[in-house]
C-alpha cells in the first residue's frame, strides 16, 4: 500500500529535459567524487533528498499514476543513490510499467554493484523488464576507480564490470559512461580507454561531460 504522506513529500518521480526518472533511494554503495549530490539538493528544483523516509514500490507506482499523462517515451531509474539498492523494489516497479504503460522504455542508470547488493545475480530477473542499462565505468583501471568512486567495499571495480558483463550476455542494450573535464589534474580519466574497454566488452560508450553547477 501507497504512503500517501509520502507522496506528497518527496519527489519520487521527477522530470528533466522531457525524460522521466525515479528517484527511489539515497542510499549508494559509491561516493563519487564529481556527485552532484555533494554540491546541491535539488535537480531543476526538485528535491531529491528521502530523509531516511522508507520509500515502497506502491510509493514509487502512485506517482507514476499522479503524473503517467506527462511520461513520455522513456522512463529511467536514477536519482540521488543507487537504484539496484532497493532492486526488488525495482523489479516490482519495472513489472507494472510494462503491465500497464507497455509503450515506455525501461532504463536504470546503475555503479554496476547490483549484485554485489544483493548477494546473487539479479541480472536474470532484469533482462525480461529493462529495455537497457547505463552502467558507471567511471575510470580505465581500478586504481583511478576506487580514486573516483570512493566505493564503500573491497573489488568494486571488478564487481561492476563482471555484472556488465552479465547484462551484456543477457542481451541487455548495455552503455558505459564515464564523466569528462573533472579535474583531469586530479582524476586523470583516460576517455579512449575508456570507450576500447566499453566496445571490447561489447557495450556501448558515453561520455557525459561534467556540469559544474548541476542541473
């Protein structure tokens, strides 16, 4: 059952640029160092923060209903954290988008630790709901990584390229990214490399240039 306290509280669900995102959890098995979340509260003035407020997939699923006349296209879990944290919720959620609003797309934007989270491989239960899957690569080996990401567990890097690997063999339409122009004297993410590892892999690449002040 919904919370409707929380429905009016937070911004579960929010908009940018057009696209429709879910901002499910806070919570993040990384620290990024170029986090948006570091510098603001907000994304085009929708607050993103929980306030360890427990967020539900009826939650999640009434606003969709609130606001399912402005969703168009696409509809993408990313927020401020970590969205496979909760990826049972995920699943639940994922399973009524494509029940009752079959026309949208399904994407997560994800560190690739979902199965370090969940302690087994939630790749199978993903494949058949998400339409793709945008996975942080962030960095060319492990050591910038870690330098980067700050991840809260040993063997993060490695975590995340073995569930990429698995989301590709899935036949899931997998992209890496990383961040460019972010303090390159500091984070010396090599962008080429980057994009080799991605297409080796068989994945897709995106650089996303760093936005200073957010959006």
């Amino acid at each position: 059952m919904a919370n409707s306290d929380l429905s009016e509280k937070l911004n579960l669900v929010y908009f940018l640029y057009g696209k429709t995102y879910i901002n499910i959890t806070n919570a993040c098995t990384n620290s990024c160092a170029f986090c948006l979340r570091n510098d603001k509260d907000d994304v085009k003035g929708a607050y993103m923060w929980h306030n360890n407020m427990k967020v539900a997939a009826a939650d999640v699923i009434a606003q969709i209903e609130e606001k399912k006349a402005e969703i168009k296209d696409e509809i993408v879990f990313c927020g401020y954290g970590e969205p496979l944290v909760k990826y049972n919720e995920v699943i639940e959620i994922a399973k009524y988008i494509k029940k009752n609003l079959p026309d949208l797309k399904i994407r997560i934007n994800t560190n690739g630790h979902g199965n370090y989270i969940a302690k087994r491989d939630i790749v199978p239960d993903l494949a058949p709901l998400i339409d793709s899957i945008s996975i942080s690569l962030n960095a060319q080996n492990e050591e910038l990584y870690n330098k980067i990401s700050k991840p809260s567990f040993e063997g993060a890097y490695n975590a995340m390229l073995d569930f990429a690997k698995k989301c590709i063999e899935a036949g899931i339409d997998t992209v890496f990214s990383v961040v460019s122009g972010y303090r390159e004297e500091v984070y010396p993410v090599d962008v080429k490399l980057c994009e080799e590892i991605a297409l080796n892999m068989g994945a897709k690449f995106r650089a996303r240039e760093w936005i200073q002040n957010g959006y």
